[in-house]
C-alpha cells in the first residue's frame, strides 16, 4: 500500500485527502508517490563507500606483476568498477530528477530546467463584500440566478411577461413547499439589494449624514435628510411618546416605566446602530435600494413583492426627477444669492 503524501515533495505545501494535485505547483498526488518511493529505495541502499585499506587490495588484485617481470591487469573486476560507478551516476541523475522541477506545472511555464518552484502565497485577507452580484440581461435589466436555492422555480415566456403584465403564481394554503421556495429566493435576492442599498445617493453628503445622527439622531434627523421616512418616523414617534409618558404624571401612572422606557429604549437602539453603519460604511438608503431594484426584470421584481412589479425604471425616474428638481431650485438659490452679495460688494 502507497502511504498517504502529506507534503509536496517539490514545493512542501500542504496536501489534503480529497487533493488530486498539489495546490500550489500542480504536480499530480501519483507522481509524488512515485517519487516517495524511489527516494524510500534510495535511502534503503547505501551507497558504495570503500575504505583506504580496501582500495589498496582492489588496485593490488586488479594490477598484478608477473613472474616474467610483466603486469597483469583482472579485467574482470576492472568491468564490476565500471558498473558500480554507471549505477552511483544513474542514481545521482534520479536524486537530481526528483529535486528540479518539470519545465511545465499547470499553467505556469518554466523556461529554465534549473528555475525554483514558485513560493506559496500568504494568507490574504477576505475583503469585504460590498458589491451586488448580478447578471444583466440583452434589454439591460439585472438578472439574480436564485436556481441554487429554489427547486421549484420554473421561468416560462409568456405575452404578459413581455407586455409587462407579470404576475406571480397565487399559493393555496396546503402549497408551503412553495411558499418555502419563494422566501428562500427573496432571502437571496434581498442580501444583493442590501449590498446596493448601502452607495450614498447624489445629494446627499455623508459627513452631514454623521454630524446630524450625532447631534440629533435620537429624533431621526439623518434618515429624514437621506430620505428614509419611515425611520425617521419611527424615531420621532417613539422619542415622542417616551418623553410625553416620563413628563406627565397622569400618563406615568397609566404606562408606567414600560411603556415610556420601551420606546425610549428602542429609539437609542436605532440611533447608536445608526451611528456605527454610517461610520462603517452599511447604511441602507431607500433611493438607493429603490433605484437597484427598478433595474431589475420583473421575474426578479416580483420575488421580492408584489408592489414591486410596477416599480420599473421608468417609475423610479419619474420618483427621482421630483427630488433631483428640489436639489437644483435649492442650487439656484445659493447661486443667486452669491451673485447678489458679489454685486453689492
């Protein structure tokens, strides 16, 4: 039985069960063994070493003198001499074979026969995914393969998909197979839309985004300036319901530390993991989650839900031309105004 090859023999690197080739220079685990084993038979012979003392019987055996005053030469162990030194060469020639590499490794082509082996790579440090992985169709529209994690998902053409008229199949209630199916697509399409969500939107700057969390986020200040509504709802809503419950007395009696510490509890929640996405660099914003998912076709739309169906590119245009057209009635202002104090002065 061939033992199991724990190293390259070649480049050392570390070779696991499952390898058929080493990681690193491409040699295959079979040639390894096979050279496991002819260095295992190298070692096993020793080689020829010859004492002084035995050399100077084999030089008086081979060269003899005569009785006629003449030399005598043993040709027969002058033939053993010339063997043994073919198979110390030959040996010689494995042991160098075993240790330079082969001119081609894998991709990697070696124009030396000399040239070491190239060094293993240090460990590199897994980079942060921050970008959605996507396919993009022949209309231009983003495509996320979920085939991986549903098993029942079956794409067919159809006149309403083309007309934009998609609607997803409606479930009976003893279908939770396929109810199954579809959230673990959401899941997977949602983790990709939440990548996108994090590019900061044009006009909004995030250095005003921290300094407005900081100073005023426990009143949901930054979300209302990046556009996120409903957070910001819910920050001001809950702040004010604390501070209403903890300052009147009447109420205090009635909620109690429950329901004016819960809120108050879960409004400093919301402002601290604010604060950390914003200087880490995860902060979702709404316009930019909504302008990846209007890119997408509407298979992919209607997996998320169905208000997004509709939410095409157009739509998202027409939402975003509203905002855009603020921004610049804002720039102009500032312009004016810079060109009136330019005159005065």
């Amino acid at each position: 039985m061939s033992k199991r090859i724990r190293f390259c023999p070649r480049c050392m690197a570390i070779i696991g069960r499952k390898d058929t080739k080493c990681p690193s220079c491409g040699m295959e685990v079979s040639k390894m063994q096979e050279e496991a084993e002819k260095a295992e038979e190298l070692k096993k012979t020793p080689e020829p070493t010859l004492a002084p003392e035995t050399k100077a019987k084999e030089t008086k055996e081979v060269v003899s003198s005569s009785s006629d005053g003449g030399l005598v030469v043993d040709t027969a162990t002058a033939i053993e001499k010339e063997e043994e030194q073919q198979e110390r060469e030959e040996r010689l020639a494995e042991d160098a074979a075993l240790r330079t590499p082969d001119k081609e490794i894998g991709t990697v082509v070696y124009e030396e026969p000399n040239q070491p082996a190239p060094k293993r790579h240090k460990h590199k440090s897994r980079q942060k995914e921050d970008k959605p992985e996507y396919t993009i169709d022949k209309n231009g529209e983003y495509n996320i393969d979920t085939s991986d994690v549903t098993y029942l998902d079956s794409s067919s053409y159809s006149a309403k998909k083309a007309r934009g008229e998609y609607e997803p199949e409606k479930l009976k209630w003893w279908e939770i197979y396929k109810w199954a199916d579809r959230k673990l697509a959401k899941r997977k399409i949602m983790k990709e839309v939440n990548k996108a969500a994090r590019k900061t939107p044009v006009g909004i700057k995030r250095s005003t985004m921290i300094v407005l969390c900081i100073l005023f986020g426990w009143m949901g200040a930054h979300s209302f300036y990046g556009r996120n509504y409903i957070r910001g709802t819910i920050s001001l809503v809950g702040i004010s319901i604390a501070m209403l419950v903890v300052n009147i007395p009447a109420l205090y009696r009635i909620m109690g530390v429950f329901v004016g510490g819960g809120f108050g509890f879960v409004v400093v929640a919301m402002w601290l993991l604010d604060i950390i996405a914003l200087i880490w660099g995860t902060y979702k914003y709404r316009i930019s989650k909504l302008e990846f998912i209007s890119n997408l076709n509407i298979e992919t739309r209607a997996k998320i839900g169905r208000k997004y169906i509709h939410f095409d590119r157009h739509a998202f245009k027409a939402m975003e031309q509203k905002r855009m057209d603020k921004l610049n009635k804002k720039l102009e202002k500032k312009l004016k105004k810079q060109n009136e104090k330019q005159q005065k002065k």
